[in-house]
C-alpha cells in the first residue's frame, strides 16, 4: 500500500508532468522505499505494473520502471537507479 502522504494520483502527476524523465534532487538517500500498482489494458490477466522507488520524507519519487511483477523488472528499477548515480544506505518494501 501507498504511504498516505504518497498518493497515486501525485504519483501519476510527477510521471506526467516531467515527461518520464525524473531527476533526483540529491544523491544519497538514508532509505528508498520500493511500491508498485498495477492497471491493465483489456483483460485483468494482463496486468503490468509501474514500480517505483520512493523518499518517503520529501514524498520525491526517485526513479521508476513499468513491467511485470518479477526479477527482472527489479533488476530494471535497480539499474535505473544505479544510472542515476543514486546510492541509498537502505531499501525497504510494505512486505
């Protein structure tokens, strides 16, 4: 679940307002916290997820990856960040 003060809708409002191109504000964060939500198009079965790493005390979203809920997407996300140039002393999720 979405921390309350990281709502869906801002973070569909970040996405869209900077043309998925997201710009970290620094380059150290003491935590990044891993989301995701799903929608699809068409059928349920064919679900895909926007995963996303999150400050949770700037509410900044750091980066973010679109796929299906398995290691290779992670992968993805954790490559994204590491391009970046972002490092963070820890990771957690809701799980």
């Amino acid at each position: 679940m979405v921390d309350s003060k990281v709502a869906i809708g801002t973070v569909l409002k970040v996405l869209k307002s900077t043309k998925y191109k997201i710009r970290p504000k620094q380059t150290h964060y003491d935590c990044l916290e891993i989301d995701e939500f799903w929608t699809y198009v068409g059928k349920k079965k064919d679900k895909i997820r926007l995963i996303y790493a999150y400050h949770r005390e700037s509410g900044e979203i750091v980066a973010f990856v679109w796929g299906k809920r398995d290691l290779k997407t992670a992968k993805k996300l954790r490559n994204r960040i590491k391009r970046l140039g972002i490092s963070c002393d820890r990771i957690a999720t809701d799980d």
